[in-house]
C-alpha cells in the first residue's frame, strides 16, 4: 500500500504517488479536506480505469497515445500502472520500443513536464550536491544515457531521455520496482546531430560531444556521486554509443554494481531464444552455428554471451568463437582486416573475405542474427538462401524500432516458405501462412532486465557477473510452453511478464545466494521474498 505522508486538499490531488481522483471515499475527502475539490461521484479504480483506456484507444496516433500516457503517469501513477499491467500486450509498444522512438525524436516539440535529473559538464565539481535536489532518498535503481545511440536513431542528444524514463516504467509495471525508488537520468554532454544542434526548441546542451578524458572523468564523478548519494543502487547504462559502452562497462563492472542493457540485456533475451529455438530445429545447442549481420555492441555482446554458453558446454574459446562469424558494413570480420574495434577481435577469424551470401554458403549458419540498424538487410535471397541451407533456420531482426528491423516477420515466414524462427526486437502482428497461424518471438529486453534487476537489488550484491545473465536466459528459456511453440514463437506471450520477471529474479538471486555473490543470508522462501519486494499500484 502506497501510504500518504501527510498531504491533504490540492496539494494531494497534485502529487501523482498519492492522487486516487474521483476515487477518494466519502470519508477520506472530508478528513484530506478534498470536500469540494472533486465531483460528488465516488468511484473505483475499476471505474476509472475503463475511463482511461477508453479515452486512449479514442487517440488517432502512438505518439498521442505516448502523451497521453505520459499525462496519465504525472497525475495518478498507480492508475497508470495498473492500466499498464493490466493491458501489457496493447500499452508496452506505446511506452517502450516502437513508439518511444518516436516520442525520441519529438522529445523537445512534446515536452510537457521535466521528469527526471539532467547531468551536464557545467556539473562538474557539484554533482553530489546537487543530486540532492531530487526529492526522493531511497533509490534502488537509475537508468543513464547520453542518448549517442538511441534505439536504431542514432544520436538524438537529450531527446534521448524518453528512453530511461521508458525503461524504469517497465521496472516498475513489469517487475514491481516502486517508482519512487527509481530515477532516470540524462548524462547531457551535448550532441554530433547537426539537425538537433540547429533547432531552436532542442532543449540539450548545445554544443559539440563532450569526448576523451574530461567525458569520462565526468563519468566517474557521477558514479562515485550517485553511489555516494544512495547506497547500494544499481545503475543500468543504456544507449551509449559501442565504444563508449564497452569502455563503461569495462571500467566499472567490477568495482559497481552495475550492467549494460544493450550489451548484457540484449544477449540474455537472444540467448534465451536460442535456447528455446532447438525445441524446435532439435538441434543442441552446443552444435549450432551463428552469422550476425553487424558488430556493434548489442551484435557483439550477443556473441560474447553465446561464446560463454557454448564454453560452458565444453567447448574450449577458440572452438566457441570459431562457431561465431560477423559481418558488419565493411565485410566478414577477418584477421587481415586493420583497426577492428577491440570489441569484436575475438570474432576476426583466418577466412578470406566474401560476400554476406558468400558466408552463409561457406559457414553454414542455424541462426541468423541482426543488428545493423538498418531496415531490409536480410533480403530475400538471404532468407531463402538459410532455408536452403537449415531445414529450421533462425532469423533473429533484432533492430529497433520496428521500422529498422531487418526483415519483418511476413518476409521471413514466406521467403523461408514457413521453415523460419523468426524473432525481432520490436512487436510484429500474427501472421496467417497456408492456413496456420505464426506469432513472431519478440525478443524484448524486458523480458531480462526487470527481473535481473529486481533480483539483485533484492539480494544486493555488488558486483553482477555475465553469469548472472546466462542464468536469465535459461530461466526465461524455460518459461516458453509448448503452447507458444506450436504457433513457432521462442518466447512467452507478453501477458506473463510479470510472472516472468518473478521467475528470472528468483533464478538469478537463488545463483548469487549459492555462489557467494551476496553477504545477505539467504531467505528460506528466495520467490516469496522477492514477490513481498514487488510494488502493486493498488488504491
């Protein structure tokens, strides 16, 4: 229960963590003096509820739905995600990937009131102090971007906040995160997007990236100011541009508690289903091939990730890695190419370099895996060519929004004549082949990180190895019923989220009480000490 610290007549009516609306009593309105303040009907939030979501499905478009979502959020926010968690597979795509994408790009032009913390380099030196401004004490979790790469966009500068604040409501909804111990954050250390620096409503810093030391000693003055600030949070770096992430990452793995989304997350959720996949193509695991179109961050810490499964099958890391070939807009990652990204030199193999066709025909993939963010990549040939070659290929479009996937689901399904696994990033409607009926995989990071996150934070660890990731993708692997395999999707329907979240957090906990991550002793009921943790936006 969400209890009211006090606050009565406009000023509760104003605050969106305690405001019921017209769903105050008859007798809570007369002791919070709000007799006069609100209609004579007393409702419920069943009530109000079926008001909401008939006012938002009313709206033409999914940015209007954004916004008004968003205002829904700024006024009632138990209302807002009970709406959410109640209508997961509908609102999801409205307040995350695809639509939050666009919220992105129009940030400045539908900006209505601040959420969250802005750190700038005029910050420098006063960081702690001014963390103080925020009003909240107890946070457990922050998501940091400096919006370099948002999504498939590229650099949308501080547009990119929208994607924290997506992000930390999906905590909240799909893994019972409380809000007010979350905080989203934009580290704004200017943009390289020249439209953005020209428009005069842009409302960043306006002037070139911050870049090399003096980026980075910023950086390490906000880690050690929000450690300082709120001990034990997590913090979960996200969209950071490839180098700058894996340089993050690196630096501060082992010493914070801390993770990358888009390197760690987004592996999970892939890895998982590739887990799942082989109950489909019967292959094992340990025997499976991958080609990736692409080699940033997400692409190569998809591969790190399936590298380390495949390690932890018995193969030794020249034998895993050698199963795992790239390709990225320069050609096949090879030994004799000059200046790879340290990222990705574990993937460079002793092969002449071909076309992408080429390297399908020659390495013989099961899965195909993309992460170019760039749309129609895997073309019909591509696509066919897998088929021809897998009697099961996997095709995994991973790039979002939906408008960057490499290929959509309907392509997949009929350039492979059916044979395709396919999966995404973003959320592809059914779609009706020969008579049968197809539901595309979504492989959402929000199937990993809320309940990674809400396992940590329950047994506080410190630290939060890889291997705490391939545990969430066995855990969600698992979760896939034979149900959502006959209509050939590799992982749950979007309705169990939070049933979801609550498994992988019990799994992940459970490996970290068994492995000396933790000084916490263990609870005796790990799931029913997490499920107690879990916020319900209840009246």
């Amino acid at each position: 229960m969400n209890k009211n610290p006090g606050l009565t007549g406009v000023a509760l009516l104003h605050d969106a963590a305690h405001n019921k609306s017209t769903a105050f009593t008859d007798e809570e309105r007369d002791r919070l003096k709000l007799r006069g303040l609100l209609p004579a009907a007393v409702g419920s939030m069943a009530t109000q509820l079926n008001r909401v979501r008939a006012n938002m499905r009313r709206k033409d478009s999914d940015i209007e739905k954004y916004i008004f979502l968003s205002a829904l959020q700024e006024r009632n926010e138990r209302l807002f995600y009970q709406l959410i968690i109640e209508n997961i597979r509908e609102i999801m795509p409205l307040i995350y990937t695809p639509t939050v994408g666009q919220a992105c790009k129009e940030f400045a032009n539908i900006f209505r009131r601040e959420k969250g913390f802005y750190i700038t380099a005029n910050d420098r030196g006063r960081i702690r102090k001014i963390l103080d401004n925020w009003p909240h004490r107890d946070i457990k979790i922050i998501v940091v971007t400096d919006g370099e790469r948002i999504l498939g966009l590229g650099d949308l500068g501080a547009n990119g906040m929208g994607i924290p604040i997506g992000k930390l409501s999906l905590y909240c909804a799909c893994a019972g995160i409380p809000p007010q111990q979350t905080l989203p954050v934009m580290f704004d250390v200017g943009t390289d997007n020249q439209a953005l620096l020209a428009d005069p409503v842009y409302l960043g810093v306006n002037q070139r990236r911050l870049r090399g030391d003096d980026y980075f000693s910023l950086m390490d003055e906000f880690v050690a100011a929000v450690t300082d600030a709120y001990p034990g949070v997590l913090i979960q770096f996200e969209d950071f541009a490839a180098d700058n992430a894996f340089a993050l990452l690196q630096k501060y793995r082992h010493t914070t508690f801390c993770f990358n989304d888009d390197i760690q997350g987004t592996a999970a959720v892939v890895l998982a289903g590739v887990y799942a996949s082989t109950r489909l193509s019967k292959k094992n695991f340990k025997d499976l091939k991958f080609t990736f179109l692409g080699a940033g961050s997400a692409a190569s810490g998809i591969g790190s990730m399936i590298a380390q499964a495949l390690m932890a099958e018995g193969l030794s890391h020249d034998e895993a890695h050698q199963r795992l070939w790239f390709f990225n807009s320069k050609g096949l990652v090879t030994r004799s190419r000059e200046n790879l990204p340290a990222h990705i030199k574990n993937f460079a193999h002793d092969v002449p370099d071909c076309g992408f066709l080429d390297a399908i025909d020659i390495h013989k993939p099961d899965i195909l895996i993309g992460a170019t963010g760039t749309p129609g990549t895997f073309t019909e040939d591509i696509v066919a060519r897998m088929a021809k070659i897998k009697a099961r290929p996997g095709v995994f479009a991973l790039s979002n929004p939906t408008s960057r996937a490499e290929c959509t689901a309907q392509q997949a399904y009929q350039w492979s004549a059916g044979q395709a696994i396919f999966a995404s990033g973003s959320p592809f409607d059914e779609v009706m082949l020969n008579g049968k009926t197809l539901r595309p995989g979504q492989g959402n990071n929000a199937y990993i990180f809320p309940g990674v996150g809400l396992g940590m934070i329950a047994c506080q660890t410190k630290t939060i190895p890889d291997a705490i990731f391939l545990e969430s993708a066995k855990a969600l692997a698992e979760f896939v019923t034979e149900d959502d395999l006959a209509l050939g999707s590799i992982y749950p329907v979007i309705n169990e989220i939070r049933a979801v979240s609550l498994n992988i957090a019990t799994a992940v906990a459970k490996y970290a009480y068994a492995n000396g991550l933790t000084e916490q002793a263990a609870p005796k009921d790990v799931e029913g000490y997490i499920r107690s943790m879990m916020y319900e936006p209840e009246y």
